[in-house]
C-alpha cells in the first residue's frame, strides 16, 4: 500500500491575488492536503466575542450561512449579534473564495459556493451516533443530499485563541482505500434511488457513484480495526493556519480542537485538469466500468 496522504506546505500570508501560490490544481487533484501556516483569518477587535460556544444554537454544531440566500442559521443572539455574525462569516467566505480561484485557475468560472461556517463547539467529547462520528476515518458523503460525483473542495482555517490546534488524523489514498472495501460493495437496489426521491428522504436521485461513496463512508467508520491499525498520520493545524483539500478524496478526521472556519466549493469533476484523477473516475477505472 502507498503512503499516506501527503501534506504540502505553502508560504502564503495573503488571501489576496498578489498571493505567491497559484496553479497548483495537480497538487490537490492528487489527493494532496495544501496547508498555509502564515494565512490566518484575522477576526476584528468586535467579533472576538464570538469566540465562544454560546452562540451556536444548542441544536446545531456549526453556525452556517447559506448560499445565494445569505441565510444565518444556527445562531442564537439578538438582532444585530447575528448581523454582525453574519458578516464575518460571509467576509471568510470571500476571502476563501479568492483564495481558491488564484489557487486554482482552472476552475474559474466553474466553482460554485457553498456552505461557509463557523464552528464554536468543541470537537472532543461530543456524542453522536458511529455513522456521524467524525473522529472516524472517513471520506466525505451524505446519505440524503447525493453529490452525483460532484466535488466537494474545502477550506478551512483554526482560528482558535487560545493556541490550541485542530487535530486531524488522514488515511491512506483514495484509491488505496477503494481496492480495500469495494470488494465488499453490491450494487444499489433496483429502483432503490427513485424510492428514496420520492419520498424525499433524499433531495435528489442518489447515483451508483454516492451509493458506492456511502458505503465507502459506513464501511470505514464501522470498522475499528481498520481506524486503529490502516496507514494514518496526525497532524496538528496550529491556529492561524489555513489549509484547502478534496474532502471527499482525503480521508481524515477531525479529532480536537474548537474556533474554525470552513468554507466549501462545488465543482463538477468534468471541471478537474483530470477529470479521471477525481473519486467516481478511480472507482470507474477500478470497476472497469461507467457509473450511472
């Protein structure tokens, strides 16, 4: 088995154009994390209240803004609090998109925005469910909002005051991680996806890719030999790191920390310089086969 995910170390301090790092689509595409440890997001001297939990919504872990709504959701506090959150939550996500277009040029014009959050709560000790559980080793994917193959670029950045880091765990490559489990995959249940559409329990038609992407997702989470003993590194994001990655190529999990901003990026991997390079065009080579 190949190694680990590799981590690329870049030396930008700027969210900017006039930024060093440019065209490094390859780098990422490759299973690649690109960490920035010099690109803080710098709060104003008024939001750094918002560096605690109480602001998040004692149902949700995350504090959201939703995209082209401009919706906040998540947050609890008064009118002109949430303003003000809101605020800082869309300048990181037009920061973050900047960012990602002189990163990646080749996508302009084809990423499309999504989610941008803040997340107040701490990642140790929350308790849910195995299959949530993202302290497991896992790629990313939903079971009910299909992906269709499209993909899911993140950036994210520790924004902790406390100097305490995110810790991460990442896993071996896709395509090592493939070849361990797809042997043990069937395929979907004829007719399976449009049931599932129909009564809503998924937002769009679940394709052959996200069946295989789920399963990839439940098989590793609820294999604890594998999580203790599969090819894995830790790495520690200090704060005021930034750092951008495939999240549903690289394996990972989140294992501590608290205080981060996370932005995602659509982008339809027909968009990709190889578009083959992309999770469902390994699975199609290993499979020897279209997905559907």
């Amino acid at each position: 088995m190949s190694s680990i995910t590799p981590i690329r170390v870049y030396p930008d301090s700027t969210w900017s154009e006039d930024g060093p790092t440019r065209g490094v689509e390859a780098v990422i595409e490759a299973g690649e994390v690109l960490q920035f440890p010099h690109l803080p997001f710098v709060l104003t001297a008024a939001e750094r209240k918002f560096l605690d939990p109480r602001w998040a919504d004692a149902k949700a872990k995350n504090i959201s803004v939703r995209w082209p709504a401009n919706e906040l959701r998540g947050a609890s506090g008064d009118a002109a609090d949430l303003a003000a959150l809101q605020a800082m939550i869309g300048r990181y996500a037009e920061q973050s998109e900047a960012l990602a277009l002189r990163l990646f040029p080749h996508y302009r014009g084809h990423l499309r925005r999504g989610n941008s959050s803040f997340r107040p709560v701490n990642v140790a000790g929350r308790e849910t469910s195995w299959r949530k559980d993202d302290t497991r080793l896992h790629v990313d994917a939903f079971p009910s909002n299909p992906m269709q193959g499209t993909r899911l670029l993140r950036v994210f950045c520790n924004i902790n005051p406390n100097g305490l880091p995110r810790q991460w765990r990442v896993g071996e490559p896709f395509e090592d991680h493939a070849k361990r489990y797809l042997p043990k995959i069937g395929r979907p249940i004829y007719g399976s996806a449009a049931l599932l559409e129909m009564l809503h329990i998924t937002k769009r038609r679940r394709t052959e890719s996200d069946h295989l992407m789920l399963k990839l997702h439940d098989l590793a989470k609820a294999d604890a030999e594998f999580q203790r003993s599969s090819p894995q590194a830790r790495v520690d994001f200090a704060p005021g790191t930034t750092w951008v990655v495939f999240s549903d190529q690289v394996l990972h999990a989140a294992m501590g920390g608290q205080y981060m901003m996370e932005q995602t990026f659509y982008l339809d991997a027909a968009h990709q310089q190889r578009p083959e390079a992309s999770p469902q065009g390994t699975l199609e080579r290993l499979l020897g086969r279209e997905l559907r």
